[in-house]
C-alpha cells in the first residue's frame, strides 16, 4: 500500500504513513450525529430524554420521559422528588459524557464530530 500524500510504501495495517504521519485509516467508529446538539439536548431538555431521542436511544429516552412524568405527577406527594432527582442526575452524566466525547449513539459509534 502506498500513502496517498507523499507516495511512500506503508505496511497494510499501519494507520499512519511513518515519513509524513498522514492519516491512513478513517474512523470508521465515529457517528454522524452532532456532538453539539446532543449536548444543547442534553443540557435543556436532558430530563425529557431528548438527546437520547436524537441519538437513537428510544428505549432509555421513553424511561426518562417516563420518569420525569411520573415525578411531576407525584411531586404531591413528595414522592416525585426521588424520580426527579434521579432522572436528573442521569441527564448530568449524559451531558458529562457529550462533552467529554464519550457518549455513544445506538449502533456504539462514539458521537465526536461538533
């Protein structure tokens, strides 16, 4: 194989050219969705699970949305503040991970790209 920059012979596995360090091998584990919309979802609206929405990750969005309406619900009951503020602190790690570009979207692709 040869380096597409400098025309160089490079080994077949190598993910970088050792005279120019160009890149050889594209991320092929990095997901097309935005990692800055996933955090403006996260930080707004992270307790309705919209940013796992936007991700793909129904299952776990639909359990945070249930959560928080089940915690507004019975917020009368004082109940609803040990749902609100668990579903909360999950929304803070999500929002956590977004920044620090290790959130994963539903087919496990890290979500990297701003």
């Amino acid at each position: 194989m040869f380096c597409p920059k400098c025309g160089k012979e490079v080994a077949d596995n190598s993910a970088f050219c050792p005279s120019c360090s160009t890149r050889l091998v594209e991320d092929v584990d990095v997901s097309p969705k935005s990692r800055l919309a996933t955090a403006l979802f996260a930080f707004f609206l992270g307790t309705f699970g919209a940013h796992r929405f936007y991700v793909g990750k129904t299952g776990s969005a639909v359990a945070m949305l249930a959560l928080t309406i089940v915690g507004w619900a019975t917020l009368i009951l004082f109940v609803g503040i040990a749902f609100l503020t668990a579903v909360g602190i999950w929304a803070l790690i999500d929002f956590i991970f977004t920044l620090a570009g290790s959130m994963r979207d539903s087919q496990g692709k890290l979500i990297k790209n701003w």
